[in-house]
C-alpha cells in the first residue's frame, strides 16, 4: 500500500478514536477513507435511450438504479461530441486543444499526466476493461484488458497488459462485464480503495445485440422523433452538408443488416463504399453457432422487407430504416444494462457499495433519428449532452436530480478531489463535489466546445461555441465562416438559427464577448485553430 493512503487510513483511525461519539464535524467520507471509484461508460449511448432520462424507447432498470440511488445529471454535456478525443478529456482532465488529441485519427500523447496515474501513485490500485480507442495503451493501470480501435462486437481480440492479444469468443458487452466482476471479485486487494474502469463498445455502429436481444426488439416499433423528416432549412450549411442522414447514408449492409445478394437483387445501390464491406467483416466474424442464430433472427426481417421494398416510398423507406436502427441499438443497449446490474449487484452483495463512487455515463451523446440523424459531433443537443448519474450513498442523496451544466471535463478534478488528492493547477475541470452535496452555487454558467475532425467520415465542419441555459452560439470555420445563434428554450428543437435576427443582436454581442473570454481561459485560439488545420492539412478524406 502506498504512503499516502496509509497516512489516510491512519487518519481515518485516529479521528475516529479522539472523536469517538462526540465530533459532529466529522463526515461520513472522512471516515469511511478514500472512495472506490467505478467508472461505468458506453460508446455512442444516447440520453434519450435510458429510461432514467425518457421511457419513450427502452426500459434500463439496472443503469436506472444509479440514478435511483444517487443523482441524475439533466445538462451533463462533452467538450467535444467524438470518441477518442472525449476519452482523452475524461483522462487529462484538459480540453483537446490543450491535450492535444482532437481528433479520431492520431494517437494520443501519452507523456500527459491523466488522472489514473495519480490515483495509482497515490495507493490506488487501477483497472481498465474495454474500449479505450486510443491508438495506444493506458498509463496508470495495474492492469488493462482493452480493444485495439473500435474493437468487434462478437469474438473480439484484447491487448493485455500481461498477455498480448487475445481472441477470446462471446459476446464482447459480456466479456468486458465478465473481465471487470473477475477482477473486482479475484484479482483486487481488499484494503486498497480501486479506480475500475468498466469500457463498452456498445452501442457503437453497426449496433449488434446478443442473441438473448435480437428478437425481443426486432418486433417493436418505436415512436419517431419529431425532426425525423428535417429538411435543414433555417440554419447554414453545416447541417446540410453532414452526411449522417438515416435515409441517404446509413449502410444497407453493414447497419440494416440487408445481406450484399438481396440489395443486388432489389438494385439497391451502396450509400458508402464500405457498406457491403462492413456486413461483410461482421458475419465473418461469427462462428457457425452465432451465424446460424443471426440468420434465424434476420431471416423474417429481410423476406418482408424483400416483398415491400420494390412499393415503398421515401417516406416509409425512411421510416423503415429508422425503426431497423431502433432495433438493433436498442438491443445492444439491453446487453449493456444486463452487465450494469451485475456489477451493481456485486457491489451490493459483497458490501463495497456504500463508498464506492459509481458513474455511469458515454463518451458523448448521439442522434437517434433527430433531424434525420444517426451519429453525433454537433454541437446541437443530442450529440452534446451526454447521460450521466453518479452514485455514491456515503456522500449523495438517493433520487436527486442536477441541472448545472457539468461537462465529462470535470471527471479527473472530481475523482482526484474525491480522493484527498489536489489536481495539477492545469487540469481545467471543476470538481462535481460540491454538486454532489447539492451546493451548487458558484458552478459555471457557460461551457465552452470545440470540434475539429473535417473532412472526415460524416463529414461535419469544424466548429466552436459556447452553452448557457438560455442559448447556444457556434461558430463553423475552416471552409466556411457561419454563425449559428439558438434560443434554447424558445427553440427546443433547434429547428433555427436567430443570428441574423435583430431582435437577438444584443444576444449576440454579450455571448461572442462571452465566448472569447472562455477561449481565453481555456488558452484556446485562432493561431491554434490555423495550427491544428496546418498540422493535418496532409489528409485525405478517409473514403476517398
Ligand atoms: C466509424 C463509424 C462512424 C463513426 C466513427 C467514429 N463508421 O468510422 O460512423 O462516426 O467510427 O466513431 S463504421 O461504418 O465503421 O461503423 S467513434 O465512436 O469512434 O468516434
Ligand atoms: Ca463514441
């Protein structure tokens, strides 16, 4: 055990027995020692599909008890809506520009000090299982079963820490699980408080349940978002341009499940040019076993749509492809909230439950259909916000709800703060301690965000903004130069952009003010703008 914890635990001891019955002052944290700290996250898990948030389109009991027993989070929102570059915010506890890693494409600096690594110099012992995606391994773990990439949705290849890869076949939303209570129940010591960091893939795209899932879901039908059928009028060209629409560029293979021979027979053309390549990688994959038990739950689902296919319209085509996007998401998302509750009820059962920290989030949000959309990156609501509830009964009260505008920015202040331990002056997070009290005064009124990866897949332009309550300014660069204003809570929807209104002209000059002075606290610039474009001028757009 390392001397910083131990001189906690000696503390913890030597309180409790000077203040035995008298010192009312002494908190429930202080004398249950440094917390454990379980950190749950999904890949691409939208708010809007957690029944904590909304029952609309699927029941999550067991993410739900989180929130139930601690707090839920309404405007937890990311500093920048894509994968990797969001895990590289929660770890650093830095903006991208500031740690460098905006984008999908380069590997991560790992000369940066991330949060784990203090934890871990600090006493904690650390574990990491699942999706990292960040072009090379984690520092700070004592051990670390992660994805190379994206990772595979059924029999998926690891890198160890100890072992090299390994191939090891299931399910990978049970694996991960199955890896993450293995250690919790067999490799962990039991008088160190730990950091697990408990990965999904799920839901990521192409969105492939389990067998106990597929047909559960693939008879459901889902209420449709009311902007399904946006037809981008009212704003500039940036969501125009974005090619994430359900209709014209999700993949018939790969994300439809429609097998390569029936779209040829239908004359279905490809809407990218690895859609038939995606469905082609994924059932390769499969054993016979899992093959036979894919084939028995599409085989229903492609001979009705073989008969339908030739009449229908638009219109229903787009319905159609968004209930079959429902489907198979969703499934993937039951499998995540069946690991969840076993996790939790291993907290439970072997008593660790009362000062263990347990968050449960996504490394960003993602459009289920809104303005026609799968995908995230935006700036507008659903790619933005990201679900978040935290849990923790010696500190939180069960079933309180926050609305402050948190960001994932805030994890590594929040656990290093948690833990006694003071957090480098340049991590620019705020620790969500106080929040988790409920004393919220004092918390930002403003969050600042940037995205960087264009041209890229989907093609969404740069842009950078600023949040309040109220509105949501952005400005898009690079190939264009548009101001976005949203009144948000006159346009829920963020159906139109107010920039050019004259009513809202004083709107705009407070909140442009207001948003150079968070580019400025943050060290965030014009020049570093020009640098990143420099520094990546050489890539091609990767389909091309
Ligand atoms: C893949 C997906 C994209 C997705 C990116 C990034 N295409 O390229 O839809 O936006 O990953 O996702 S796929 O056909 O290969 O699935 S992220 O979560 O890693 O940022
Ligand atoms: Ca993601």
């Amino acid at each position: 055990m390392r001397i910083q914890i131990i001189l906690k635990l000696i503390t913890v001891a030597f309180t409790s027995i000077i203040c035995f019955g008298s010192c009312q002052e002494t908190s429930e944290e202080k004398k249950l020692g440094p917390p454990n700290i379980l950190f749950i996250m999904s890949d691409d898990h939208a708010y809007q599909a957690i029944s904590a948030y909304s029952d609309n389109l699927i029941k999550t009991p067991n993410i739900d008890r989180i929130a139930n027993d601690g707090m839920l989070f309404t405007n937890a929102c990311v500093t920048n809506s894509i994968c990797a570059p969001s895990r590289a915010v929660i770890l650093s506890g830095k903006h991208s520009h500031i740690n460098g890693k905006i984008d999908n494409i380069f590997p991560f600096d790992t000369t940066q000090i991330t949060f784990p690594q203090l934890l871990q110099d600090a006493g904690y012992q650390t574990a990491m299982f699942g999706k990292l995606h960040f072009g090379n391994s984690p520092k700070g773990f004592d051990q670390f079963k992660i994805l190379p990439g994206q990772g595979w949705y059924y029999n998926p290849e690891f890198i160890t820490k100890y072992d090299g890869r390994d191939t090891v076949i299931g399910y990978t939303t049970d694996i991960i699980t199955e890896m993450s209570l293995n250690w919790l129940k067999n490799d962990r010591t039991v008088d160190q408080p730990f950091l697990l960091m408990y990965l999904h893939k799920a839901p990521h795209r192409e969105w492939l349940p389990p067998k106990r899932h597929y047909t559960n879901y693939l008879n459901k039908t889902f209420p449709e978002p009311e902007t399904l059928f946006d037809n981008y009028k009212g704003r500039g060209s940036a969501a125009k341009e974005a090619e994430m629409n359900l209709l014209t560029h999700m993949n018939w293979a790969g994300d439809s499940k429609i097998p390569p021979d029936v779209m040829d027979e239908l004359g279905i053309a490809e809407n990218s040019i690895w859609d038939k390549k995606a469905y082609e990688r994924t059932v390769d994959r499969l054993t016979s076993e899992q093959r036979n038990d894919w084939d028995e739950a599409y085989g229903p689902m492609i001979e009705k749509f073989k008969k339908e296919y030739p009449t229908v319209s638009d219109e229903d085509l787009m319905r159609w492809r968004y209930q079959r996007y429902m489907q198979d998401y969703l499934g993937s998302i039951a499998a995540v909230d069946d690991g969840v509750g076993k996790v939790l009820d291993y907290l439970e059962e072997s008593g660790l439950e009362e000062n263990t920290i347990v968050v449960y989030t996504s490394d960003q949000g993602f459009y289920l259909g809104e303005h026609g959309w799968f995908d995230k990156r935006f700036i507008y609501n659903e790619s933005f916000k990201t679900p978040l509830m935290v849990k923790w009964p010696a500190v939180i009260d069960a079933g309180s709800v926050n609305t402050q505008m948190v960001q994932n920015l805030d994890f590594a202040n929040t656990f290093l703060d948690a833990a006694s331990l003071e957090a480098p002056s340049d991590m620019q997070g705020e620790s969500l301690l106080p929040l988790f009290k409920g004393e919220n005064s004092g918390f930002r009124d403003a969050v600042y965000y940037h995205y960087y990866e264009y041209p890229s897949v989907h093609m969404v332009k740069r842009h950078y903004g600023i949040v309040t309550e109220d509105y949501k300014l952005v400005h898009f660069y690079y190939d264009v130069d548009e101001w976005e204003l949203y009144d948000r809570k006159k346009d829920k929807l963020e159906m139109k952009n107010v920039y050019h209104d004259e009513a809202y002209a004083s709107v705009v000059s407070d909140l442009t003010e207001q948003l150079n002075e968070l580019r400025i606290q943050y060290k965030d610039s014009p020049e570093l703008d020009k640098a990143f474009i420099e520094k990546y001028k050489d890539l091609k757009r990767w389909d091309k």
